[in-house]
C-alpha cells in the first residue's frame, strides 16, 4: 500500500514539469521561435526582457488548470459575472528601448 507522500514523489518521477530559461534572446528570435512552434504548440513560452522561459506542462498541472478554470466559470454563472475566457493566447508587444 502507497503512502500519500509516496504516491505525490511517484507521480512527480512519473509526469515531470519541465522549464528552461535562456538570457539574451533577441525579440526577433522569440518571434522566430513562436512562429516554428505554431499555435497548436504543448510548450508554454513565456518571454520578457530578453529573458525566454520554455515550460513544459505536467498532466497534474493541466488538470488542476482545467479544475481551477471549471469551478471558476461556475461562480461567474451563478453570480452573473461577465468574463473573458482567452485560454492559452500569445499577448505579443515588443518591449520598449530606452
């Protein structure tokens, strides 16, 4: 019998999140990248500053996501909140020189 420590520790070996950060990229490269991903890409890139940060989701972190997400919309139903789910869109803007 697993232990619930055990179970947590085995499914982290199991299903990893992996990231990766790389300083330096130009906003050129990060467009490049994004463009060679496409839009039906499983990584999650994130960049500021010069600084790229590639994520690669575990299935613990997309269902607690889609968890979190459902019980959110039910709230905004059932108070009459007006939301905009955007799920997983690009926000594109050059940073600025200076």
């Amino acid at each position: 019998m697993l232990l619930l420590d055990d179970l947590s520790k085995r499914l982290q070996i199991d299903d990893p999140e992996e990231q990766r950060i790389i300083s330096k990229v130009t906003w050129s490269q990060y467009e490049v990248l994004l463009a060679e991903l496409g839009d039906s890409s499983y990584y999650r890139v994130n960049y500021l500053d010069g600084v790229l940060e590639i994520v690669v989701p575990s299935r613990r972190h997309e269902s607690g996501k889609t968890q979190i997400g459902t019980l959110l919309e039910i709230y905004f139903l059932e108070t009459d909140t007006e939301y905009f789910p955007t799920g997983s869109t690009t926000f594109r803007k050059e940073e600025q020189q200076g």
